[in-house]
C-alpha cells in the first residue's frame, strides 16, 4: 500500500491531461485527489455519495454550496456534506485544492 505522496507532481499531471483533477486515494473508507482549474475553466463535478472536504493550497474564486457562495483562497477549508450540489467558479488564478471524502471516490 501505497504510503507517500507527491501532490506537486499530480498538479504537474493534471495540468498535462484533459481533466481537471486526479483521485490518488480511492478505498473504501477514504478517497483524497486534487483539483486544477484555470481561469476560465468549468468544474463539471456533480454532488458525491460522501461527505467531502477541500483545502485551497492557492488560487482565488469561489466555491458554490448548495446556491450560496463561498469565497476561495489559500489556506481556507470547506466541508460539503454527501449529496449537495457545488462547483468551484470565478477564479483568476489557477486554483489548487486538495479533496477528501468519508469514502471511495464515486
């Protein structure tokens, strides 16, 4: 199992790929990724069967919950219970953000 992980390198991948995150814990009871979005760019993702958590490691924005805005920037922390809409948007920097849920990635 996997122990250490390189969360620079993912940010260099995912910004290499077509998508805007990558998932690099995915079991039964956690999942953890990070997301990458350019200005400009739409997060696309749908409400999840787990709770989640998301830290801003840089970036700006804004983070919808459930039709309410949330401003984004470093260091900041949102949780999101199971089920509820939200999408990150209005960024002028890139924004990175670590993810985790209370179970696997779905």
């Amino acid at each position: 199992m996997k122990i250490e992980f390189d969360v620079t390198k993912y940010v260099e991948d995912v910004k290499k790929s077509d998508g805007y995150f990558h998932t690099f814990i995915n079991r039964q009871n956690i999942a953890a990724g990070v997301l990458v979005l350019e200005p400009g760019e739409e997060d696309t993702q749908c409400p999840h069967d787990s709770d989640e958590m998301y830290y801003v490691i840089r970036g700006d924005g804004f983070l919808k919950i459930n039709n309410k805005d949330y401003a984004v920037s470093g260091g900041k922390a949102f949780y999101v219970q199971k089920d509820m809409p939200h999408k990150f948007f209005g960024n002028k920097k890139e924004l990175v953000v670590l993810y985790f849920f209370s179970g696997p990635d779905s």
